[in-house]
C-alpha cells in the first residue's frame, strides 16, 4: 500500500529510521551551535530595553532560533532541524527529527510556522507541517511514541487534558503503529485551530489484524475529522473484510461501522452514533443473514451508558429458525467494563423450531415404546410443531455482571404459537450463575400450555437463609389411555446451590410390558451444588390401582421399596449413576389372564450397576384348591449392559401338566426384550400318587422368552445310566397360556444297564429283564380349555418275562390319545413272535387298549398252538393296582401227538384232538388256576409206552401189568388243572372207554378184564412251571425260567411292586402218582 510503502521508507527493514539526506545528518551538530546563541542571549537579556527593540529586526533568525529551540527545549524533546528561512511573520524548518536520529519517533519533512509580534514579542500563529511522520508501539494495551510519550501521556498536571491552542496545517501526514495485533498505518490531513475549527480527513489501514484469538482481515478507517469547541470529532465508516474467532466460535463477514464519535474538550470521555452492518454472522451453533443497528454510546468517567437498537434477518440455529430477531435497549457499565448492565426487549417472529428438537422428541419417543411416556411424548410433538411453526417471540431481558458474579432477569417473557395462544409465560424470572461450579440459582414465575401441550404452572420464591424454592403443578396430561399428573412439586435451592425436592406423580397407561392405572409414585431427593443427585433417600411407598405385566394383573396394592442403610435408592455423582433399593419382602395377590396368582417372596434387593437377589420367591397360579407353583430359592442377577444372572433350588408344578420339576438351576439373560436360561438343569418328577415314570434329570437345558413366547428345549435322561430317554422342544404363548411340548424318543435302548423299571414302575409285576428299543414321538397340546396330549411308539422286537412265561420278539406301534394319561386308541395290535408258559407259542397276535385310570383292557391274543389254536380271552387290569385279576387261555383243537412230540419224549407216543380253558386268578393270596380243564374230542385216541422198560427191578406181576397197558385206546380223556401257580398244581386224568390198544400183551386175563367198563384216573401234583415242560424239565429245573427267579412274582406268586431281589429256586420232585378206580 502507498501509505505503508512511504512510512516504510522512513524505516530499515526492522523498524529503524534512516536519514532523508546528508543535510540531515549536518544538523546533528546544532545543538553546540544553540549553546553558543543562548549565552549571546542571556548577555543581551542583561543590556537595556531599548538595545534589545532595536535589535530584534537585526537579530531576528537568532531569535527565531532561541524560541524554538526553548520551546524543544522545555518540553524534553531531542530534536534536530534546520532553518530555511526566518521572516517577520513565517519561520520555516526542514528535516525535523525528534528522537534518536538513527530511530526517531517522529520526522516533519518542512515546518512552517507563521509568528506574530506581540509588543515586540514573537508568537505562534498557523502551524503547518509537511509530510510529518509518526512512529509508535502498542505493546501489552500500552501505546508508546518514543520521546513523544512525555508529552502526550504526561499526567504530571492536575489540569484536565486539553487540545493545545495551536493552529495547525498537516499536508499529508501518516504514522506507523506496530502492536501485537499487527502494523496498522495512519494517514492525515487537514487544517484548522486545534481547539475550534480545525477539519481534516483521517484514513487507517491493517491488512491483518491477531489479537485475543480472534483474526480481522483488510481493516480500514476513512473519515471525517474536525474540532469544534475544543470537542474532536469523527465521522466515517469502519471496516473489515472478515473477522474469525475460532476459539469462541465466532466470525462476521463483510462489517462496516458507521462511526460518528466526538470527545470532550478534556478527552477524557465522549459520545457518539454507531452504525452496524454485518453481513453473515455467526454465532457458536448460530448463524444469520445479516445483522443490522444502531448504537447512541456516552464514554464518561469510566461509565459507559448506550442505547441501542439491533436486527437480524434469517437467523438460524440447530434447534430454531427466525425470521426477523430484534433486541433493543440500554447498556450501561460503571468502574470501565467490570461492572455491566444491558437490559433490553427482546423480539422474535416467524420463529420455525429446527430438526433438533423435533428429533430429540421423535427419539424419546422411540426410546419410550412400550410405555405411556411414548404417547405423551408423540402428542407434545406433534402439537409443539403445529404451534411452533411461525411463533413469536416478546421479552425483556437483563443482563448483569459484577464481582458478585452474572445475573438475567426476565421481568416478562412470551412466547406466543401460531394460533395465537402463549405457549410459555415468564414473570419476575431471574437467574443468578454462580462461581465456578456453583449451580445457578433461578426465582419466578412461568407457565406452560397451548393446544394439545401440558399445562404447567411454577412459582419460584426466596426463603430466609439465602434458600429459594418453586413450586410446581400439573394438570393432568392425557393422550388417549396414557396419562401423567403432577399434583405438586417441590423444589427448594439451598444458600449453597443445592436443589432439594419433593412431591408426587401420577401414572396412568403403558408400561414396559403391560399397562397401569393411578400408579403413585411419591418424588424426593437432593441435586447438590456439585452436580451430585440423590433420589430417595427413604423408604418410599409406591402405590397402584391396578397394574398389568405380560398377562398378570394386580390390583389395589402397595409396595414398599427402600434404599440402603445410609444411602439414597438413587445416586448420581462423576462415578455415575447407582441404584441400590430393596423390598423386605413381596406379598401380592392378582391374576394371570384369567388366572388366580399370588407372589410372596423374602427379600428382594436391587443394585445398579450390580445385582439384582430375591430369595424364597413363591409364585401360585390358579384357583387355591389347584394352583400350579413355582418356588424359587434364590434368584440372582448382574446387571450392567445387559440382566444376567442365575437361579437356583427352583420348583415347578403346573396343575395342568401332572409332571413337576424340582431342583432347578441354570444362568438366565435378559438383552433386548429377549429372556433366556442357558445351560439349565432339574429332575423331572412325575406327580401321581402311583408315578408312572421315574425321575428323569436334565441338563443343558435352554429357554427363551420372547415377545411374549416362550421356547425351551431339553434332553431328558435316565439318571442312574445317564441314557437319554426322551427329547422336549417347549412352546408356551402368556397372552392366552396356550403352548404345546413336542417330544421325541430316539431308540430308546434296554438291556442291563437300564431296565424298564428304572424309567416306570409300573412294569413291576408285568413284565422284567425287558431288552430291546422303543422309538417314536409325543405331543403335548395345553390352553385356557384344557390339556391334550398324543403319541405313537413302536419296537422291532422286545424281549421280556411276563407272570405266565418268557416273551420274545414283541413288535408294533402303539398310538396314545392321552399320552399323559396313558391312554390308548382302541384295539392296539402287538407281535409276539413266541411266549412260552411251559410250552412255547409262536407267531401270537395280541390286541390291547389302556383306558383312563391306567385300566388295561387285553381284546384278545391267538397262537398257533398245537395243530390248534391258543386264545388269550379278553379282560381288565389296572396297571399297578392292587386288585384281583383274571385271565382265560382257551385251547381249541389240541393235537395229542404234536404236544408228545414238542414234549421231546421219545419213548411215549399219543394221539387225539383236545379242547380246554385254563382261567387264571391273581389277588392277594398270589397267582391260582381254578376250573381248569382239557377233554379230548371224539372219538378218543391212543396212549402209548414204546420204548423199552427202564426199571429192571419190576416183579413178574409188574411185567405182566406193564405189558398188558402198554398201549392205551380211550374214546374220552378229560384232564383237571385246579392249584396255585406258586405252589402244587393237582391234575386230574380220567380216561373213559379204555381198551387195549396195538401193542399190547393179549391173554386171558387181559380179554377178560376188556369186557368190563373201566375208568382209568390219575391224579398228579407238581408244581404248575414243571408241568408243561418238556420230560427234562422234570431232572432239569433251569430248562424253563421261573418267573419266581425272574423277579416278577414273589414266592406266593403275588406281584412284586418294588425292587424285585429274586429268591433261590426251590427244586420240584418228580410226581408222584396214584391209581385209582
């Protein structure tokens, strides 16, 4: 710039001064040359007056230069010139240098200065200097010229500073000032006395300007300056390119202040007009259009008093948009700035709310799904962005600081919506910011409402102690079945900033989970001056009309919740929030849908972030005479970012389901609305008073609830082998406490390391030594009607020991109506590839059907059987009942030579056609046949002895006898089976029609007895398992098992019920018979 290049040229490039020209330098030596004229003067001084008049003319550029050089000399100044030319009314100066030559603070390229005689006296007339230059420092907010500064800031006089009496011409006058916000450069010119009259123009430019974090570009002043009254003046407008205040967020763009300042005639204070224009600012998060206005500013004894009148147009901020934004008022300050007021009105219309608040609401909303917070949230929404659209804004502010600290106070506040309504009303509100982390303190009045928003009311007051304290109330606020009520609110700030309060809230509508009516929940605690928050720091009584939970609905009840010992139920400091509460004990009563329930439970305690414990919790559902139950012994949780903890010693008993689990444990999880228990174990126990099954175990057992379903999964195991029996997949709806169990059995394998007995009892007494594998699949169905379950189980080949003999190869599917009540469809088919009661049977059929009650019904089973048939008639049990029993085995078309020959008897041949029942009665005196019988079909058959005689001591008469009977023809044989199946069986053979058959010895005797009618009886005792066993089995007992050893009958033949020790085997003699006619 031309004026920073011409200043610059009176300075080396680090700041020195360098001399115009050798004349310059010359004149350095003017002052031993003044010293010689000032003792010249001081002799004439001594002369007489006359002398001195005339001389003056004659002596005129001495004295010229005597008055300059005094004048310099008084005022402190070290300066060099020199003369160009002295004349009666002009004395003209060139090359003035004040200060150190080789830096001087100030050179005036040509001084005119027009003396007056006065009595023969020179004086001061016009000034004029020519191309002055002016250099100065503003270091640390201290301006400095050099040797200038005893002059300008000389503060040695109690006299008002004043504008000298000087007449003064300045022909292009310019300075330098280097500060620590950068080079600023002067420019000035203009003419006029000093004290009135004087007129000029005055121009400043900075190219950059740093200072207190902030950064101006391409700052320039160009104005107007004149003195009127012995009062500066200036006029014109101030400039900036741009200016940035990155640490406070702050940057204007183009600004322009129109300045019209005057000082005082003791330039110690003045006044002035300033116009603003700034175009695009911007404020922290706040920007605008432009801002505009106008200032009228009074400087005097350190007191500052403004009026001012500001606009900004299209002002946005990340929560609100304005169209039009004016504040106008006063300012004033005392003691400089450290005491300042500002109050004014504040005005806003066409004020738009941003995305933000919109936002914050819309994600409270969605953070508060489930409860009635998300409704009401939703309504104030919808209805503050109707009403915000367009609203306007009315206040008066003010704004105060000083050493106590930083006041606002807001007489009166409103803040009107598009409809017209206030919206929010501020009276007498004031806020006092504290020192340093000293909380705020607030007093007034507001009140809250429009269309559609809640409508509160606070009145804010002060108490003796320096406490203040507001009280607050609000109506209830509804959006539809969802409300809140604030009946009262109290808060009281202490002398020290500490916020204590108390009150009530009422909830009505949706909850996490379910819903609730009139819930009461009593508010209290303290916010420290510090920022530390305690909430409830006793026992508190929560109540509720009713409260409904995933289905449970409770009624009318109250809930004592209390802290710690010492403590608060809600702590909030800079570790965090904490929440330690606890419930003595639980005693609720309500219902499940439509189910009765009861919950008691010891004590309950809550930690946050921690752990959660309950312990002896009880729960009921149903009707008392019915309930299903769930006790609990303890129940522990982590909580953190997500609930996690374990359960342990847990039973479950549904009445509906006749199977309970006891001694449950597992770890369980709650995250994102889901339930789960992982890694679970328990025994199942079967509930009947005769259990069907035996205890099962589990483990690894998962269970999920979500959405209101549950989902578990489980491997139920036969305990003393650990095999698994059968696999559960769980799932239960709460909303109608409806669900269903599937189930699975994976070949289910018997042999000695499990027994049937070990999975159900019930085969006691019915079958033992079961081996095989058993398959198939079961359904549970369960709702508000009932419980229904099915299943279909099948075998290749089972084989086992029934009361009446071994069984092999039992195979078939079995399908179950009542899986759980062991029923059966009708006429269930098995396969049994052989039985054998004695004598075995081959390829029977049996058909079956288990009733309700554990009745078994048997239809029927048929055998090939002798060339004949063997037919189990129909009839009833009850499986592990104690109760009579009896079974009819019918024997149709018996042929006599197939038994011999499945007898292996090899020396005994037999033949005839037999029919027969066999009834069979078990009680409590044991296992009996009673009335059994076989008769021969006519017309009879043969008996005979083929081999040869085995006793060699027989008598002639023994010979004779056996000779003669060798072989028998009868044309009717009845056999009698009467006796315990324990014990003997008595057998009773009547032969009918008897003659001699081929083979036998004929004589005399023999033809004679012939002709006689003889009936031929033999009665046998035996025991019944060695009867119808082959010849060995009478010298070999093992031959055919008993199912006395076997464990399926005691020694009385009764059934065995439990455990089942099998006794030594009692060895059978061969019978013994007798003959009898």
């Amino acid at each position: 710039m031309a004026l920073d290049n011409d200043l610059d040229n009176g300075r080396s490039d680090d700041g020195e001064p360098v001399s115009g020209d050798s004349g310059a330098a010359d004149d350095a030596q003017r002052p031993s040359g003044g010293r010689r004229r000032r003792r010249r003067a001081a002799l004439l001084g001594g002369g007489v007056v006359l002398v001195a008049l005339a001389g003056a003319w004659a002596l005129r550029e001495n004295i010229a230069d005597n008055v300059i050089a005094g004048q310099l000399d008084k005022l402190g100044l070290p300066a060099t010139y020199e003369i160009v030319r002295i004349s009666p009314d002009e004395q003209v100066v060139r090359n003035v240098v004040i200060g150190d030559p080789a830096r001087p603070d100030a050179t005036i390229e040509e001084l005119h200065v027009v003396t007056r005689l006065t009595w023969g006296w020179p004086g001061i007339g016009r000034i004029t200097l020519v191309h002055p230059r002016l250099y100065g420092t503003v270091r640390g907010g201290k301006a400095s010229f050099g040797s200038l500064d005893k002059v300008l800031f000389d503060d040695s006089s109690d006299k008002p500073a004043e504008l000298p009496d000087l007449d003064v011409k300045v022909v292009d006058g310019r300075a330098l000032i280097l500060s620590d916000a950068g080079r600023i450069g002067v420019s000035l010119e203009g003419a006029g006395a000093l004290r009135g009259g004087f007129e000029g123009e005055v121009a400043a430019i900075a190219p950059r300007l740093d200072l207190a974090g902030c950064s101006a570009t391409r700052a320039s002043l160009y104005g107007k300056v004149s003195v009127a009254a012995a009062r500066p003046r200036l006029e014109g407008p101030l400039r900036l390119a741009s200016l940035a205040c990155p640490e406070n967020d702050v940057a204007l763009g183009k600004t322009e202040l129109k300045l019209d300042l005057r000082a005082d005639d003791t330039l110690n204070g003045g006044e002035g007009i300033i116009g603003l224009d700034v175009a695009a600012p911007r404020f922290a998060q706040g920007r605008a259009g432009n801002l505009t206005g106008t200032a009228n500013v009074t400087w005097r004894d350190e007191a500052l008093n403004a009026r001012y009148d500001l606009a900004a147009s299209r002002f946005v901020a990340d929560e609100v948009r304005v169209a039009d934004l004016a504040f106008s008022g006063r300012a004033r300050s005392t003691r400089g700035l450290s005491r300042l007021e500002v109050e004014g009105d504040l005005k806003a219309d066409a004020i738009t709310p941003g995305r933000g608040l919109d936002t914050a609401l819309a994600s409270a909303g969605r953070s508060a799904q489930g409860t009635l917070a998300a409704a009401l949230i939703d309504k104030v929404r919808v209805n503050l962005a109707r009403e915000m659209r367009g609203s306007r804004l009315d206040a008066n502010l003010v704004v105060r600081r000083g050493d106590e600290g930083a006041s606002l106070v807001v007489p009166r506040g409103t803040l009107r919506g598009r409809s017209g309504i206030a919206l929010v009303n501020l009276s007498r509100l004031q806020v006092m910011l504290g020192q340093g982390d000293e909380a705020p303190r607030v007093s007034g009045n507001f009140t809250t409402g429009g269309r559609g928003l809640p409508r509160l009311s606070g009145r804010m007051e002060a108490q003796r102690g320096g406490r203040m304290a507001m009280h607050l109330r609000m109506p209830e606020y509804a959006a539809g079945e969802d409300r809140l009520e604030l009946p009262e609110l109290t808060l009281v700030q202490q002398g020290d900033g500490a916020l204590q309060f108390s009150g009530k809230a009422r909830l009505s509508g949706a909850v996490p989970g379910g819903t609730t009516r009139d819930l009461s929940l009593p508010l209290e605690g303290r916010w420290a001056a510090n920022g530390d928050l305690a909430l409830w720091p006793r026992c508190t009584q929560v109540s509720f009309a009713s409260l409904e939970l995933a289905g449970l609905t409770l009624q009318r009840q109250q809930l004592p919740v209390c802290p710690a010992t010492g403590s608060a139920i809600v702590r909030s400091n800079g570790q965090g929030v904490q929440i330690a509460a606890g419930v003595p004990a639980l005693d609720l009563a309500g219902t499940l849908g439509d189910t009765p329930v009861r919950i008691k439970s010891g004590a309950v305690g809550l930690a946050m972030p921690g752990v959660l414990t309950a312990r002896d919790v009880d729960v009921s559902l149903g009707p008392v005479e019915t309930p299903s139950r769930f006790a609990i012994d303890t129940i522990d949780a982590r909580i953190g970012e997500d609930i996690a903890g374990t359960f342990s010693e847990a039973d479950v008993a549904l009445a509906s389901v006749p199977l309970d689990m006891h001694q449950a444990a597992g770890n369980w999880r709650y995250a994102d609305g889901v339930l789960s228990l992982d890694d679970a174990s328990f025994t199942l126990v079967d509930r009947q008073q005769v259990p069907r099954f035996q205890p099962l175990v589990s483990r690894g057992a998962k269970l999920r609830l979500e959405d209101g379903v549950i989902t578990a999964n489980t491997l139920l195991r036969e305990p003393g082998s650990d095999r698994a029996v059968v696999r559960a997949a769980i799932t239960h709806r709460l909303n109608d406490a409806s669900g269903h169990a599937d189930l699975t059995v994976d070949d289910l394998h018997f042999d000695e390391g499990m027994r049937a007995e070990s999975v159900s009892r019930l085969v006691l007494g019915m079958v033992s030594d079961l081996k095989g594998d058993i398959a198939g699949k079961g359904r549970i169905d369960w709702n508000a009607k009932g419980v229904t379950s099915t299943g279909r189980f099948s075998s290749d080949g089972l084989d086992f020991a029934a009361p009446f003999g071994p069984v092999k190869g039992m195979s078939g599917e079995v399908v179950f109506t009542d899986l759980l009540g062991m029923v059966t469809a009708p006429d269930q088919r098995v396969k049994l590839a052989s039985i054998n009661p004695g004598i075995e049977v081959t390829d029977g059929e049996l058909s079956f059907e288990l009733r309700k009650n554990l009745l078994l019904a048997i239809n029927g089973a048929r055998w090939p059987f002798m060339e004949g048939t063997l037919t189990l008639e129909p009839g009833t049990m009850t499986v592990g009942a104690s109760e009579t029993r009896r079974y009819t085995l019918t024997v149709r078309g018996l042929d006599a030579a197939s038994f011999v020959r499945h007898l292996e008897v090899s020396n005994i041949s037999a033949s005839g056609v037999f029919d027969g029942e066999l009834p069979l009665v078990f009680d409590e005196n044991g296992g009996r046949i009673e009335g059994g019988y076989l008769t021969s079909r006519e017309p009879g058959g043969n008996v005979a002895y083929v081999g040869a005689l085995s006793y060699e001591d027989l008598s002639a008469m023994g010979n004779f006898a056996f000779d003669a009977l060798k072989s028998v023809d009868y044309k009717r044989m009845d056999i009698g089976l009467e006796g315990s199946i324990s014990g003997e069986i008595v057998t009773r053979i009547s032969f009918d029609g008897l003659s001699q058959g081929t083979g036998a010895s004929r004589n005399f005797l023999t033809k004679q007895v012939a002709k006689l009618p003889i009936r031929f009886i033999v009665n046998i005792k035996a025991p019944f398992f060695s009867l119808f066993g082959s010849m060995r089995s009478l010298y070999d007992p093992s031959f055919v098992a008993d199912p006395r050893t076997l464990g399926l009958v005691d020694r009385q033949g009764k059934a065995i019920e439990g455990g089942g020790a099998t006794p030594a085997y009692i060895s059978i003699q061969p019978p013994v018979s007798e003959n009898e006619q």
